[in-house]
C-alpha cells in the first residue's frame, strides 16, 4: 500500500496533481500543434503552395476539382498503380497579364527542391504558356504541368510509374491488332 496517496493532508497527491496534469497537458498540446504545423509550413509549398501564390498573385480563383481523391484512386487502379495521387486546379477567366518570367520562378520557388523544369513554351504574344516540371520519387516520377492558354490556366500534379504506365499504353495500343501489327477481326464482326 502506498502511504504517500493515502495521508489524510493530501500533501503528495496534491503535489502530482499540480505537476502531472499540467506536464499532461502541456505535452498534449504539443501533439497537437506540431503536426498542425508541419502541415501548414508543408502546405506553404508544392501544389497548393503553387496554386496559392498564383491566386494571390494574380487575384483569381482556382476551382479545385471535386472527388478529385476518387478520380485518383480510379486511375491508380485502371493502370494498375501507373498513375496516382493527382491534383488538379483550373483557373477561369484569367484576365490577369502573365509576366512568362515571374510565373516560371513562381512556381520553382513554390515547387521546392527536386523539381527540375524540363519544357517551357511560350507564345510569341504571351498568352500561352506551358511549364512541365519532373522529379524523381523512387521508381515513380513526379510530373507537375501548368498550362495558361488565354483566359484559362490549369495546374495538374501526378505521380507515375513509368513501367505500368507503359503496360497500360501497349495493351490498348495493340488493341485490335495481332504481334505484327497486322488488324484483327472478331469472329461476331
């Protein structure tokens, strides 16, 4: 039996309850502050951070695609784990001017480290513009593409893997079509 707890003044349990419940709660919220954090220090870059910075920059809106987790999961699972974890944004009615310069550090800045811009095309007049960004993830590969095309730009980020992606384009390129590339028919045609 543990005399301490049971002293009729209730000196010591008084002691562990001002030293434990605060120290408890203390270490509570900092479960729960540090990850919330992370994730808003996390969110100030990649997608989101770069769709950010060009609604703030630019005053439009970015209509996020509803489902879009569902969409992903769909297509993760039609090719087979080739295609995963995309993100989509489309801005409408982009009436801003687009400096091409400001836009592709923009989105380097935003993107962070690993990205590297591997096509950048630009109409001679300004309105159009493409920047596709790549990185390696393991046996994936990251693809981040954002393309202004007048008055509408969209912002899409995908992770691939390049062999099943390659599976699933084979299989349906030759679709209809026996090793020599020769047609085939239906016996039902």
């Amino acid at each position: 039996m543990n005399r301490e707890l049971s002293m009729p003044n209730g000196s010591s349990l008084r002691w562990a309850l001002h030293f434990f419940v605060p120290l408890g709660c203390a270490l509570l919220c900092v479960a729960i502050i540090v990850p919330w954090v992370a994730r808003a220090e996390g969110g100030a870059g990649g997608f989101d951070g770069v769709v950010n910075s060009i609604e703030s920059r630019y005053h439009a809106h970015a209509t996020r695609i509803p489902f879009m987790w569902l969409a992903s999961l769909v297509a993760g699972t039609t090719t087979h784990g080739g295609v995963s974890s995309v993100h989509v944004a489309e801005f409408e009615h982009f009436s801003e001017p687009v400096d091409g310069d400001d836009l592709n550090r923009t989105v380097e800045q935003k993107l962070g480290q690993g990205w590297e811009r591997i096509i950048r095309e630009t109409s001679r007049k300004g309105n159009e513009q493409t920047l596709i960004f790549a990185r390696p993830e393991g046996k994936r590969m990251g693809l981040f593409v954002l393309d202004l095309d007048g008055r509408e730009l969209d912002v899409v980020q995908v992770s691939v893997d390049p062999d099943r992606l390659n599976e699933t384009i084979v299989k349906y390129e030759h679709h209809g079509r026996d090793d020599d590339g020769n047609e085939t028919h239906n016996e039902s045609d």
